[in-house]
C-alpha cells in the first residue's frame, strides 16, 4: 500500500481525476493553467485584492509567520513579472488569534471595508466551521491553508453547495487515514493519544482509530489525554500514556504545543518507552528549527508540505528563493498560502473575470505544479488532492535541525476519499 515512486500519470490514474488540458502554459514559478482559449482578457480590471488571516499571536505565532513569508512572497514575485493581466495584486495580512469571532471579523472587514477579491488563510478547524456559514454572503472565494476538518468540504461543500470554499493543504485524512495507513506496518498493537480537546483533534483521533481497527486486526486502544486550551504543562499527560503502557502513540499536537509535549516527555523518558511514535504535524519548521537537536531520532513525522519533497526542479527552485529571501527553510504553510496566491492567479486569467460564480468555474478541476508537486481541486468537494512523504527523524550535517530520514509515501487514493475504503483504491487490503 505505500509506494514511493508513485509518479504523476499514475496519481492522475488512480484519484480518477482527468489529464492536464493541452496546451498549458507557464505562470511563473512552476504553476502551469491552460491557455490560448481560456486565456485571461485585457478587460478584467484590477487591482486584485486577497485578505489573508492566520494566527500572528499567541501558541501558534511562529507558524502564523510562516504563512506571511509565503504569501508575501507569491505577492512579489507575481507584481514582479506585471501582475494579473497588467494589474497589480494586494494583500492584507490580519492576526485571526485563535477566537471564533476575530474570524468572523476579519472576513467582514476585508470584504465589506477593504473590497477584497479574494480570502485565505485560517489556521484551526473551528474556525473554518464558524466561516463557512457565512461564505455565501460574502460571495467571495475562500482558499483555506491550513485548518484541516473533513466537515469543511464534505458538509459545506457537498452537503449544503457552499462552493465558494476550497481547501489547497492537505485535509485530515492525511493526518489521520494516512498515519493509519503507515501504522498498519509496524508491530505497535497498544495505542494511545494526546491531543488537544479541539475539532479537529477529537475528528483526527477517531477517524486514526476508525481505520487502524479495520485494517489491523486485534489493535487496541488503551488510553486518551486531552489538552485543553491555553494548557502549557503536559507532564500530568504523559503520565497519563505512560502508566497505560502502550506501544503506540498519537498526536497531532503542533507549534509551541508540540515543542513543550516533546521536551518534557524527553525528561519522563518517554521516548524509550514507546516504540512508535506518529506526529502528523511534526515536521513544521517552527518545530524543528525550535528544537533542532532536541527532536528524538526515529519519530515519524509528516505535514502538509516538507521542503526536500518532491525532488522536482519546481520545489527544489522555490526552496532555493525562500531561502534567499526569507534567510528560512519553508514550512508547510508556507508553501500552502504562496501556491493559494497562484491559484488565485491562475483562476483570474482562466476566467477572464472577477465575478466568484466564474471563478469558481475556473478552479474546479483545475491543476497546478506547485511545489508540494502536482494539486488537482476535485470539482465535487473542492479539496486540493496531491501526495504526501511520511519519514523518521535523523540528524544530517546540512541542517541544524532533524528532518525526515527514511520516507514512505501514502498515495492519496488510499485516504484521501469518504466514506471510508469506498469508491476507487479504497479497499483497505
């Protein structure tokens, strides 16, 4: 089931998601869209105006940093070259903090106040959920780069037809179907969980376990501890995992959470007593430029974007970029909120118009070379589909920091679909 030479005619083969259409050309920096036909028109007017909002504050304010290196970088680039059919693109950047409502605020803000064209951006999955009701009266498409709930796309998408949402990162399934997936293989049968007591860490806990039963036999799962927010000192839930004795251990615990869980489990000791370990979100360069030798070897981590893959001369020249510019590695937002910019880009010169119901005709079904590698936007549920390494930590002398050793790869068509193991290369066996 893990296959890490899956290339890009059989991506396309197995997510049942089409070919390219002929006769793409390039716009700038690896993001390939259709031409001549669907050529973008003199006449659309600008400027084109993106609001953008992720958590500047607080817990997760390194990772929100993250996200404005990308996305101001997409800006520049694409102003560089002459824009949007000769017109110029702005971005405004707002601190969501982790409230409901400061979400809420922003969007209004930057549609009703500032005229935005477009929105993207948001963090937590919550958050997502509190906007996605109402996108369809702000009429504007929202890019999300980070928060993950299947509930976003399935239930607003789907369900209730809110089709100006679209998600470009990774969903859950990644970190949850996926982490399964790859845990399948290994001996761990006694399983437990820290995360925190969130959307999206409850759904990511019970969708791991969901699967993990029915492709691994005899799995147990034999204690939770749950994080509540604002919560720094975790040593009362690594006690917690440690006197259940398991195996296994799951946690999507991410930023400052990730950083302080990881150093004081070192001190408990918990390393050496669990054998596997998956952090779905461990690999964000917040955490490991944080921790740099401090992350124990041998852990597995993944993201929803990590820098050395794929080895693609796109991704290996964005790298080199954000490196000059930023004097950083890229982390995975960073890579979400820059390649949002040139879908949106993408969008407007395929649509010829600013209009959201013609915009969104434009990203359904579209693709793009990104550096993450080859995102194709479902036309059903508009989420962003492409493939994701999975790896163990290591030191290597390049880096002041661990990165991935050893990767596997999970082909999206192995989770990245509902109901669970339905429809194509959904058999679990």
């Amino acid at each position: 089931m893990v296959n890490s030479n899956l290339n890009r005619r059989q991506f396309l083969k197995i997510t049942s998601l089409g070919s390219l259409v002929a006769g793409a050309g390039a716009l700038g920096s690896g993001v390939l869209v259709p031409t001549g036909l669907w050529a973008s028109s003199p006449k659309i007017k600008g400027p084109f105006k993106i609001g953008y909002q992720a958590v500047l504050s607080g817990t997760l304010a390194g990772n929100g940093e993250f996200h404005k290196m990308g996305a101001l970088m997409a800006v520049e680039e694409i102003n560089q070259k002459g824009g949007i059919a000769g017109n110029k693109l702005e971005i405004e950047i707002r601190d969501s903090t982790q409230k409901t409502d400061e979400v809420l605020k922003n969007a209004y803000y930057f549609v009703d106040s500032w005229g935005a064209d477009f929105l993207a951006g948001l963090d937590l999955s919550g958050q997502s959920l509190a906007l996605a009701p109402v996108m369809d009266k702000l009429d504007r498409i929202l890019m999300v780069t980070n928060a993950a709930t299947e509930k976003l796309t399935e239930e607003w998408v789907v369900k209730k037809g809110i089709k100006q949402l679209f998600r470009i990162c990774s969903s859950i399934y990644h970190d949850a179907l996926g982490a399964a997936f790859l845990a399948r293989d290994f001996s761990a049968q006694k399983w437990a969980v820290v995360n925190s007591k969130n959307e999206y860490g409850q759904s990511s806990w019970k969708m791991f376990q969901e699967a993990l039963k029915k492709i691994k036999p005899g799995v147990s799962f034999v204690a939770e501890s749950w994080i509540s927010s604002g919560q720094s000192d975790f040593r009362s839930h690594i006690n917690t995992i440690l006197e259940a004795n398991p195996e296994g251990l799951y946690s999507t615990e991410r930023g400052s959470n990730l950083i302080t869980f990881i150093r004081q489990a070192k001190q408990a000791g918990l390393f050496e007593k669990i054998r596997t370990i998956l952090f779905p979100l461990g690999v964000s360069m917040d955490v490991l430029e944080t921790l740099g030798q401090e992350m124990p070897d041998n852990i597995w981590v993944s993201g929803r974007y990590f820098f050395p893959y794929p080895p693609s001369r796109v991704n290996t020249d964005w790298v080199l970029r954000f490196r000059k510019r930023w004097n950083r590695y890229p982390s995975s937002v960073s890579e979400n909120a820059y390649s949002s910019v040139y879908a949106f880009k993408a969008a407007l010169e395929k649509a010829g118009s600013k209009e959201t119901k013609a915009l969104i005709k434009a990203l359904e079904g579209m693709e793009l070379e990104t550096p993450a590698g080859h995102r194709l936007f479902r036309k059903e549920d508009h989420q962003a589909i492409y493939d994701l390494p999975w790896g163990r930590t290591k030191s290597d002398s390049k880096y002041p920091f661990k990165i991935m050793g050893e990767m596997k790869i999970i082909p999206a068509k192995v989770y990245a679909h509902r109901p669970l193991f339905e429809g194509p290369g959904g058999d679990p066996h």
